[in-house]
C-alpha cells in the first residue's frame, strides 16, 4: 500500500528547433510531457518558457492542482516560447506555500535563470545556514538554495553573457552530493544534472516531426527533451534516447544533446537509485537502468513466490500498483489471478474525509467487492509495500466479510522501518507499522491467515537481474529498509 | 470502447429514524452514495433534503461536476436533515442549463415537492405540447415533465395535506410507460418507483447503527434507502435488500419499505432491461437481477471465446472496463492473460484537448505501452463493445508501433447500429461504425489482423445464463442493436 | 438614513433595427442602461435576449452581484441579439435563490416568453394558492406568478404563433392591480406596463445612431427602449422620450413605440406613486412626472427650512443621498453649506462586519470627521429619512467627539410607521424607530441638540409643485408615512 | 482629474500588550487600518502577523483586489497575533505579480524578517545590479532589494538573535534617499522609518482599550500603530499621535514608541514631501505637517479665485475630489456653489471598458447631469489636476449638450509636465497633454470657454500657509510640475 508515500517531484524540458512547427508548441509539449509525470506529485504545476536569447523575458504559469487543472489553453498560448522547463510536485520541503512552486526563476546578473528539480539535499540545513549569512531567502525550500548557489558568480571570471554553467554545476555537486535530478534553464540552454549517487531517475528524449505526422514538410526537424521518467515521452510521440548518468552534466541546446562531464562519487561509492522507484513510484512503462519497471516488478511477484508460497485459490492484489507483481506471482506459482475487488474509478487519492463515523468507510468509497469471485475461497493478496497498514486491514474486513475463506498477505518488498531524506515523504518511525509489529503480530493485528514480507535480497535479486552493466557499477539505495543511507545525514 | 456512450443519471434517497445518529447525517450517506453511483454521470449533482412534515422547507444544493467537488463539509451541515434524495447525472436532454440539475423540486398546493428520475421519456414530446397548453415551462427537460404530472390534482379529490402519491405515480405510468426509475419526496415520505418495463435499475437498501459500528448503543436503529445500483451501498456499509420490480411503486419511511403496487405493462409485453446496463454503465459489483455484473461481463467473455477463438500468446483488453471479458475469453480459451497497457491514473474522461496536432496523442496521453510483456507476440485485444472505433485504432497502432505480431479484436458485444431513446447519449447513427463497416472492412479500417463482434445470441445467453426467474418474465431491451424499441417512439 | 431600505427592481429593454450596428450591440446597450438602474438592485442582474422571430431560443445570462461584475465582454458576446430586456434585483421576496434571478423565461406553447418586473404584487398569496391547484411552482418569487399568469390562454381563441399579448395583460391587470411596473419579450416584441395605480416609475427612450457619433452612415436608424427611470438613457447616449402611464400598455417594436392602452383604476381612485422614489430611490438626475428628482429634494429642503429653521454657523448632512435637501435648506435659510464628513469611497454597502467589537466602528470606517470644518461650531445636520437610527447615532457622536458644539437634526421627510409590501424592503414597525420614540425622545436617545421632521403636507407640497397635471390625476403613495395602503392587502 | 494618476501604496503596522482582548485583534485593527488607506492602492493587499518571539513563524495571507475583498473573517483568524503589518498597493514597479504583493517576507540568519514601504527607490537600477553580483532575485521590485539590503549582516558583529536594526535601516539610508516610508517587523517589534526627505507620509497613532468602549476593564491598556496617513486611525477608534519626522527612525513595542533616531539629509538639502499628496492623494481627512488636508484644498480654491475669477452664476466641480477646492473657490469669490453631475456610486475606477463604440460613453456611465440646476447658467468648472484631459472634455459636452451656456474651467494645481519616478504612476510625457497645449489650447481643443491653472506660487503658498515649522526646515517636492528632483535619478 505505497501510495501511503509521496513522491517529491517530476521534471520535463524540451528545447525546439527554430522552425519547430507552432501548431504542437514547446508549451503543450511540456504540458503533456508533465501531464505523463502526474503520478510523481499531483498537488502543484508550472512551466516557465523562454523565446531564448540573453535578454528575452522568462514567461511562467504555475498553479495549485492537477497539470490538467492548472493549464488552460489560453495558459499556454500566453507562453509561447522556443525552449522550456516545467514541474509537478507533491511536497515534501518547504510546505504547501505558493512561493514554492517549481521551476524557480529568479533573476541573475546575467538575465533570468529557472531551475527545477527533484530530490531532497541531505545537507540542506548547514547549507542554508551558509547562505544566510549574506542574504535573506524568500521560501524555505531546497530549490531556493539550490537556485541561489546557482546564481553565485565563480571565483574567477565568467564572461560577460554567459557564466560558465557547467563550472557552476560541479561546484554545486561538491557542495551537495544527494539527491537531486536538476534541470536549468538559461538564455538558449537547458542543462541537465543527476546528482553523483543518481538516486533520483533522469533521462533524454527526442521527437521528430516526421514521428508526430504533422502535414507534410521536407525536413523533418527534431525537438530535444528530458524528463524524469522515460513514460513522458511516450504521451507525446517521442522515444527515449537514454538516461543520464549518476553525476552527468548534459548540456541542451536546439543542436542536439552534448554531456559536458560526469563527477565521480566521493570516495567511490557505488550508486544509490532509490530502490522504491522499483517497488512504486516510476510507472510501469518507464524504463530505468534499461529494464522496464513492470518487468522488475513481475520478477519481484516472481521472487515473492519462491520465497513464501502457501496452499490457496486465487492470487489477488489491491489495485493498482501491485497487479504485476501479483501477477508475476501467479505465474511462478500456478495459482490463478482473480479480480476481487472493483475499483470507484472516481475517488481520488485527494479525497477530504468527512469528520464524521463514515470515515471508516474510506476503504468502501473506492473498493467495491467482486463477491461471486472469491466466496468460500482462499486468497493469496499481494501488496507492493505495507506502510501504515490501515488500508489492507479495511480490505481483509471486507473481504471476509463477505465470504473469503483465508486471506494471506504477501508482500512485495521488505519492512519499511526508516525515514527517507532524499526526497519521499514516508511517515515518522511510530508511524511506520513494522517498527511495531513483526509480520506475525501484524498479519493478527490485521486480520490476515498469514502475511510474509520479500526479503532484501530477493529484491536486490529481482532489481538487478535483467540489468546490463556494461563495467558501470550498480547500486541502490535502501536506506528507508536498512538505515544505510549513501551518504552522512547533517543538521 | 463504450466509454463514447454516456449514462445519463444515477439516483439515490435515504430516510433515517428520528434517533438516527447525527454523526452519520442523511446527507452524508446520501453524499457517499452518489459518489458510489458517479460512474452514471459525473456533469453535475445535487442532494434535496428536509427535515420532514407537511411545512417544513426542503434544503438544497446542487453543482456542475463530480460529486467530490460538488459537496464540501459545509454544505452537507447546511443541508442536515431526516431524509433526502440525491442525483448525480451526464445530460442527456436538456442541456448544461443550471436549471436541469436534479433533483427538481416545486412548491405545491400541499408543500414542497422533489423528484429525481433516471431514464428518458419516450414521448417527452407530445407530453410536454400537452402541458404547455395550461402553462409555461422553465425548461427542456423530462424531469420537469415528470414533476408537473406528479404535481397536478387528481380528478378524484385527494386529502388536504397529503396528495395520494400512489394514485398519481399510476396515473403517470399511464401516460408513459418508459423510460424511468424516480423517486419522489414529500412531507415524511419518499416514493420509489420503476416503468413498467424496468429499462432503468433500481433497487432498496438498509443499514443498521450496528453494521456501522457507532459508539455502542442498546437498541440498533435503522436507515432505509433506495439507489440505481446496489453498489452504491457498499460505499455506506450498508446492504441491498431488494430490486425493485418493473412498474413497482415503493413507500419509504423511517419504518421501512412498503411495496404500494406492480402496475403491469400494456399488452403483456416481456420486460426490457437496458442490456448495455450489463455490458458496460453499471459498475461490477453492482447486482442486477440477482447476478453479479462481473459474472456476467466475464461469461460474455467466455462465450465470445466459444464464438471465435483465434490461435494467440495472450488475451489482453484496454483498461478498464473489458478486463472481466478479457479474463473470462483467457479462462475458457486457455490463452494466458496479460497487460499490454499502463495507464496514465489522471488523466479523466472529461479532460479538453488542446487544439492542436497534439491532438492525435489522446491515446498515448491515457496509456503507455508496457512493450516487454508484448514485444513480438500475437494478441487477442477484448472490448466491451465498438462505438466510433477511434480509440482502438489508436491503441492498435500503438501495440504494433512497439513490437506487436499480431492484434486481433474481439468484441464482447454485438455491433451497435441504433440510437437510444431511453437515457443513453448514444453517437448518431453516421457516427456508429457498424453503420459504415462490417467486421472485416472494420479490422482492416483500424489495423487489426481480425475482427470478431460476439453474436446477439451470445450475448442474450450470456446475460440471461443465471438469472432466477422464480415465475416472471425476463427480457432485455436490445433496441440499439437490433431497433427493436420496447414501445413505439413519439415525436 | 434611507439606505436602511432596499430598493426591489430595475428594468430595462432595448430593441434595434434590423441593420443596427453591431459595435454597440443590442445587449451592450442593456447592460449599460442596467448599470445606470444600479442603485435600485444590487443583488443580482440577468439579461436576456433573441434574434427575434417565432423559433428563434432566448439567449440569457444572470448571476449574483452588481452588473459590472455579472457580465464580461465574453457573456455579452454570446447573448447577441436584436432585442432583449434585463434586470437588476435586490431580494425582497422569493429570498437570495438562483432560480429567482430575473428576468423569468419559461417556454410556452407559443416559444418562449421572458418577463421582468420591478414591484411586489398586494395579492401573492391568493393568486400563489389559485396557481398550485393546477401546477407546481418552482420558486416563491411574484415573477414567477406574473409569468405563470401570462403564459395562460385566454378563454377566447387566439392566433397560432402570437398570443393576444394586450389581452392577457388586461387580465393580468384585473387579477392584480399593485404592484409592478414590467416588461415581457415575446418573438420580435417588448411590452412595457404599468400597474394602474402606477406606482413604481417606467419611462421609454430612444437613440439614434447618430446620437451616438458611429462611423458616418447614410441614413441613421433608432434603438428605443424602455427603462425604470431616464436616468439610464443617459448612461448609453439616449434621451428620454416620455414616461409610460399608470395602467398603460405600450407595445415596443423596431418600428418605435405604440401605445395600446390605458387601463383604469379601480373605482376611480388617484394614482400611487411610491413617494420614496423622490425621497431617496430613484437617482437624482432622473426625471419622474416631468420633474428632475434633484430639484425636488431640493425643494423638500427649503420646505424643511421653512419648517424647522435652527439657530446655526452651518448646514450639512451625511453623504451622499441627503446633499440635495441640505443644498435647499442652506439656500432657503442662508446658513452656509460645509461638509463635515469625508467618504471612504471604497467602502460599498454590502460589507460584511466582522464578528467583534470593532462593529461599532462601521461608522468610522465609511466617514472621516473634517474637523476642521466643524470644531467648535453649531450644525444643522440634514437626513433624507430615519428608518432605524443607528448610523445617525454613532455620526453625531463623532461629530461631537471631535469638537462640534451642537447638533440639529432636521431629517428631510415624515417619520416612517409602517411596512411597504409594494416592493420596498422596509424593517418591521418593531425596527423603525418612530414607532418607538417621538421626536424629542430620538433628539434625546441619538445625542442631538434637536429633530425635527418634514411634515407630510410639508412633502406633498414640495413633491407636487412642479408637477404639470394637464388633466391627469396626481396621487402619491404615502403607506409607509400614514398607513394607507393604495389597496386592501390580501394574504 | 487626477484620478489618472495612482499612488503607490499605503502601510499600516499595529502591536498591542500582551493582554490586548482577543475579540478586537490585531490582524482586524490591521485590516481596517488598510481599508482606510485604500485610496492609496486598490490593486493587492496583504497582512503579516506574528505571535511575537525569535522562533515563532510569521502568519501571511495576501490577495489581488481591494481590502474587503482579500481577507475574510476566517483569513483574519487565521492570521491571529500580537503584532503585524500590512500593505495596500497600486503597482509601479515591479507589475502585476503575485511575487510583488507586499508585505515581503524573508527568511534571515534571525529568523523571519517582514517588510511593507510606500514609494520607489530613484536609485534602484545601480542597487539591483550591486545585488546580483551575489545572489538571484526573485521579483522586480524596490520591495526586495529593500529587504535584502536590510537582511545583509552589518561588518561589525552584531548580537546573536538581534540583529541592529537602527544600525541596518541607517546604512539603508546612506545607500538610498528617497523614496520610501517603510515598516519592518523582527521578533517583537516594529521599525518606522521615512526617507530623508520625509517624501512619502508616515505617521504614529494610539489606541487604548477605553476607547474601544469594549467590555469595562480596570486598567485600559494600549495598542500603537504606525500609518501611512492618519485618516486610517478614524477607521479603528484610533488617534493621532504624531507624524514621523523625515528620515527618521521609531522602534515600537508594546511598551511604545521610542524615537531612535534622525537621519539627515544630504548636502543639507530641504525636505521633499511630494506635494500631490496635498493636491490629490491623501484623504481630505487626513492631517499631513500638522494641518487637515481638506483645509489646504480648500486654500488651494481660494487662491485659484485670487488669481483666476471670471464671471458666472455658478461654481462646480467633477466629484469628489475636486469638491474642497469648488468650496474655497466659491467662498473666496461669493459666486454661489451648485451640484451640476449625479454620480453613479456604483461605477468603480476599474471597470473595463466594453470593445466597442460605447466606450465614448464611458463618463455618461459615472455621471449624469442635474439639468435643471445649470441649464442656461454660465459655468466655473473647477478640477484639482488635469493629466490627459479626456475626462474633463467628456464632461464639458455633457454639460454643454444640456444647456450649459458657459464653461469655464479653473485647475487648482499648474500643469504637469514631467513623470515622477518617487512612487506615483504618471502617464509619460507624451500622454500629459500640458506637454502639447498651453492652457489657451487646451480650452479650445475641450470645448472649455476659458482654462487656468493655479500657479506654482499660489499651490506653494496655500500648501505650506499655515504650516508651523517650529524650527525644521519646509520643502515639497514638485518635480512633476517643475522637473526639479530631490535627487540625481540613476539609471
């Protein structure tokens, strides 16, 4: 039940040739390159756009919702421009203030520069500090630094129009080591980084006008994007060229893609991609490490079963996140998949509840029980992650009261038992049921015949098993699981 | 693909004991319950409530959008009261006119009156020419048809305060046979009833203080309710007691049910359920003449592969609504199931395209394709049914762009050639496929290496398989496969 | 103090030639003249329009709030129409519901019908309860009776496409004689009628467009119209052409105006014009039976000065209604004129008090003392009325708090007794605060140095003075000063 | 028609003793003291609390639109605290952001840090480019360079948790003259400071609980207040204290106010209060160098007949701000003061014009003429300031079209030739049609029979006539008049 977590953040930029076709403008790109981004952070959006050049003005529309909800047409039209950046968040940092909408723009000696990201600075507290000492900071966000110690010339001399970006973006990596997927926007350019650890995803893509079908021309001409997920590009006909590297700077400009360097690890650690980008938060179409996120997914099914199987019926799963790794476990167990409960396709994640008894119906307002699937029957119930484990004890409620037989929860990742400061927003230690209940005493507090967790190596097994390394070294980060976090925690 | 067809209402009343306890108010029920129903229409709704007796003012609010957003804490408080009635429609006739949105009340000789009706009334025309011979109406819609029948005196005098609703429900049975489930509130009491050939749902529900759990009270009481669709009582942890038959009258009190009457239809004709009630709008859970509807959509699936099986590597549907098809074609043919398709979780029915050639991502925007699971094998693509055939064709060409062999469609319904009367939106006739091309010419329209619709006969005995007659008669209204309309339309 | 009581309606029609020019538009020029009724509704405003002829649909746009803030260019826009009538309301029965925004359209069996009033009919409730023994009434408003009774047949057969519009308002007018001055719109014509006793003011104008300096054009064409007061030609560059008599029936076509009828009084008595109109409702540059309003508050004054001169080093009142009588009483008494109070001209009417001790300080916050205009001075100050009290209280206790030796309160009409039900929301008797205190106790209980009224004879004769009879009879409502009502109420 | 012109901004800071009584709090004392300032800024408001105390964070809410339409009961409860500050605006710098909503809060190294100013830095462009040699800035605006500047540490060390605020606002000062009135709140105190040459208004006002009347209390205890102008202390029950001096430095606590100290001005320079302040902006009510600003126009008028007396039957004005000078002129010259427009109260400043030839209407709209008072009468039109002249001409041809037989307008200030770059949005050169007609012209080309202006020696003696200097130095800046600058601009 991972939706009990939030993801931070989703980026997108794309950059256009100049006789890039306005009746698919850069902004309804952005849009729908975010709008493929949505399940990354639904409470706020915003695009800023630029028509380039050095003294051109940055236009922007950001608001609180949905990316269909916050753009309107007109709101794109009104923005019009050649190259942008955009985002969508939930938030983490920094609170539900309007002034923390993303991309943050502010205005440098060198014109306007935007900056999105994701990701949360293990170090944003001394950092802040630092900054402090010399100015004040309008939010109390992570962007804000980040955008600050952007905006600080260098030591030595920039030219006159252009700092020296790349320059700028190592010194901030040396600053700040994780987590963060940034894109920045300036004058003609975008830049593209991932932090050294790559605990955030990132990754390049690329459309044609050829591709889009637009009325006949002889050139076909290509726009150049990137995005935090490779699942953007398939919203707008466009295909993924590859994902930047742990530490890479790629420069972006209307030419083309050119990565500029890649920053080595402090003391050649390995990568960290956070390994619940795998459990829940990348969509399944995506592509991450070269492997598609369904994929890992039905492995972990797969591993699960191998590891916990026990006599039953049916192999079922709360929808959605959890379907391929259930499905994967009926596969590699031989018992059958079946629905049993249908899903209100109209409650949303954001529902307020009423202040009133009806709130224990929570589970009842989305989940309706298919009963003539499962009465009399023993299920095998698949989860992607037990969190709180609220929800999944509604559910076995229901489904024992009208008519299953046995109900065993099988889990498709290991106890969650820590906090996460890169940039997810799990509940506190006390909240976090497997710091109280080990899975027997939970499989009893919930209702459940039995319940068995994956354990961290099967799921480092199901994560790695399809990914070619090609001689670059492999890694994850599974601190909210362990406690081992890439690198020391500062206040 | 029957999402291009829209439902036109969903209806729901509720009537508590005078101890009912205010932490569970009538108007949150009513609330939860038409979020339950919100698959039936998602324009606008509304919720009438009073406190009940012959001079009390009846309570009202009403908006354009779903439910969800229609109703906040505040104005569920400022509506409190012992019994109401709800609706949460699509327009069918009459338009996005604010006046339309149900329930509709009026003053009456003998106090306020509120109706809400699910259906479309197959002579709404000359009805109203003959009402707008004494007086002027405020809108287009039946609704307010209905309401001023129900409003006029018998010729037979009636009691001072209390008008012989029963007698007037039948006198309107008389003067319209279909199509229409309503319910209608005045005073103390609600009414439920249902056109003689019971084209629309509707069914009586009941919940007790003690299924709801509430702080321990000696003696449980009960709430009496009444919905097109039993699912929505889940929502409210309550149960279905019974269908309402076709041509019934219901009285609802705070005592209980009371069946008034069956008024008969004419001519002894059989009854004509909407047969696309179990193909598409009502949701799974929901039971409809004593079946399951997901038990229903799958042995649709299961004959379908009886019909016209096709040597495959996986069965597979779009999401949503063909899965249970898609799984009963997997059991009974032996092809394994899987997804082919992720979908995007925000982006609704309702959203506006841009307008522009980005027009033509409509597709990609709802679903990303999950390639590794498909990636050259032939698949077996289950729909629900093909209305303009746009939507497949976009996802076709999708499968086939990332790897597919093969795509054959099956459809688990017959070919849809007419327009319905009866409260379905139902494109023109030009715009219905099948008016245009038969099976064959359609796969190839749409890049489908085969076609195959399931057979009216199929899907008669597919839907009929089950039910329990118990001495009435069964039937089905299939006017828009076949034009055979239950009664003769009027203009 | 006048602004204690609301003003029920104003209306206005507008009707154009064929080839008017479509720069200024038909339902601009409403939406103009509806700004120019403001000051007698500032609840809601609707406007509704038709291209004209038999099939054409009424267009129609309403909402809450003052007309600047109803309409957009947009909403204009999409009401284009050749003819149209509008509405701007302040609630006094039916309460503050959407469905009582006028004006009213219903369908008839001849097309729609659209009526507008400006009154409060003495017989609601007999003819509400003749009504609801045939239909069902969806709101509580005297709009909706008057359209009810006009969308009615006559006995006698009448014409297929056109209703004998004359006749039905003759009987209309025999139903209910008081109050209502209103406008219906029906295929390419406007009525405008006046209850018999003519108590609320209509009046019909005309514009040319060479009036309104448009691009040369041969041959310049009228727009006429009709309007609660002239004072609204003037906002869209018209002149007024007459008023419309008590009882008249004037039909307004893209030919001009043709008067149809004059129906009379019941048993021949006087007419009843709200005297208040001249008090404090209509607008100061309007002109009613021949005569600017200015000149008459103005006369009011001197006749106050006549009556009740005080000993005094300057005259003034509490902006902005009372200036024209306080202008006559310094002119007639030759005590110099000073303002004593400084508006805040953004504090509106309709402010919402904060729920604090800060209330008391409503008067401060709309008036600033001037005090050097005053220190140490004694004042006539001039009020249009007294309805309750209170913001004259706390203006004489700032007057004195800040330096001003004495107070004389002269106010510039009788005490009011009694309650309008002729379309003036005035406070129940308990509130008016004549019915609890004479003079010299209200002298005492506000903090003035005296009070003194306007004598009723005092009013009739400066009201009248000016009038030109050429025939006619004059008479003045005076109910609300002497409790005699035109007719007997009936409830 | 000053009315052209808009002022920048009005603030207004209150903090009351900790047992200051809860149902009159500072967030509502704040938000009335705003109302009263609204003349000064109708564009955006917003307020800025705190409970007090190092580490409490400020409470902020802020809105496009007037002050009583901002905030609500629940926003101001929202907002709970023992002392706050806010701000009212009209933009100049900076446009229509939502970024540029005052107060500016940031966060510094001492925790939160707010800021509110009226007025514009002549030197912002040299500041800002000093600025971003170190960080990025988030707006446009004087608001946050100002901030930043007072957020930057001084070389000497100051004290941990409070920084040397007196110290901070001096080096303020030396860097930037003219032009602000700013309040700053740190912890528990409020800072007022005026620029050098006292160019924008400022003042310091008191409370007590007995005033307020609130319920009795044995010891009354204070709330203070610092205030663009004094009329805003009417509004709360509020006095005047006194005015703070130019380039002065007050620190207000709970205890009081404590004078800190007076900055001087450079090169001993005079002092330089914009002396439209006198001639249009401030409230008539307000008291500016210790005499009522009513007292000085109607000098203004005085003076205008000394200089400018033709013969006529009548003196009026276009209302209302131009209504003190009309008095004075007419008591000066004996030619008696008659109203000759009707104003319309409900045609605000910003409407927007319909796209259409009605536009000529625009004045029609505001104003109706009282005919009968002015037909055939020759007429002295007086007006405080003319800045484009398509107001006054409108005016003339109503008047003139309804018999006026003559026209002569008198302009109570000289003409206006160059823009103001101290916080007043003038049109530019071009549009102040001083630049292209002498007043001979002028009259001729607005179809006045006579135009004159008052001389800048007559404004400068009426102004500062009675004036007590009590030993400081007296100046007014008339840069718009004269092109004379307090100091250098920088560009």
């Amino acid at each position: 039940m991972a939706d009990e977590m939030n993801e931070a953040c989703g980026i997108f930029g794309c950059i256009g040739a100049d006789d890039w076709p306005t009746n698919m403008d850069i902004p309804h790109i952005i849009y729908l390159g975010l709008m493929g981004l949505q399940h990354r952070g639904q409470e706020s959006a915003g695009i800023v756009t630029t028509k380039g050049g050095p003294k051109t003005n940055f236009l922007s529309h950001k608001g609180q919702g949905l990316v269909a909800n916050v753009f309107t047409e007109r709101s794109l039209v009104n923005i019009k421009g050649n190259l942008g950046i955009g985002h969508t968040r939930y938030s983490t940092m920094g609170g539900m203030d309007h002034h923390n909408t993303q991309p943050f723009v502010v205005h440098t000696a060198h014109g306007q520069l935007a900056v999105a990201h994701n990701g949360e600075l293990v170090n944003a507290a001394p950092l802040r500090r630092m900054l402090l000492k010399t100015i004040g900071l309008s939010t109390g966000s992570d962007s804000e630094i980040l955008t600050q110690l952007l905006s600080q010339p260098l030591p030595d001399p920039e030219p006159e129009d252009a700092p020296d970006w790349p320059a700028r973006l190592k010194k901030l990596m040396a600053l700040t080591s994780v987590s963060y997927s940034l894109i920045l926007m300036h004058n003609d350019t975008i830049y593209a980084a991932r932090d050294p650890f790559g605990n955030r995803p990132l990754c390049l893509g690329r459309v044609s006008t050829s591709m889009l079908r637009s009325p006949s021309r002889d050139n076909p001409i290509d726009a150049y994007m990137v995005s935090s997920e490779s699942c953007a590009f398939v919203s707008i006909g466009a295909r993924l060229v590859r994902e930047v590297e742990p530490g890479e700077i790629v420069k972006i400009t209307k030419q083309g893609f050119e990565s500029v360097c890649i920053v080595p690890r402090p003391d050649n650690k390995p990568p960290a991609l956070c390994i619940f980008e795998y459990v829940y938060f990348a969509k399944a179409d995506s592509y991450i490490e070269g492997q598609q996120v369904e994929e890992v997914r039905k492995e972990c099914g797969r591993q699960l079963a191998r590891e916990a199987l026990v006599e039953a019926d049916l192999v079922s799963c709360v929808p959605e996140s959890s379907i391929p790794a259930a499905r994967g476990f009926s596969e590699k167990s031989g018992v059958p998949f079946a629905d049993v409960l249908c899903k209100n396709r109209y409650v949303g994640r954001t529902f307020i509840e009423p202040t009133t008894y009806l709130r224990q119906l929570a589970v009842a307002k989305k989940f309706g029980p298919l009963t003539e699937c499962f009465k009399g029957k023993r299920i095998i119930l698949i989860d992607d992650s037990i969190v709180r484990g609220t929800t999944i004890r509604s559910i076995i409620t229901m489904l024992k009261d009208n008519g299953a037989k046995e109900v065993h929860v099988r889990v498709a990742s290991p106890p969650l038992y820590h906090p996460c400061y890169m940039g997810i927003n799990i509940p506190t230690s006390e909240e976090l049921v497997a710091n109280t209940f080990n899975s027997t005493q939970l499989a009893n507090e919930i209702g459940a015949d039995s319940l068995v967790y994956l354990s961290l190596d099967g799921l480092k097994s199901a994560v790695r098993k399809n990914i070619k390394s090609n001689g670059r070294a492999i890694g994850h980060c599974t601190a909210c699981l362990t406690g081992e976090y890439p690198v020391e925690l500062q206040w």
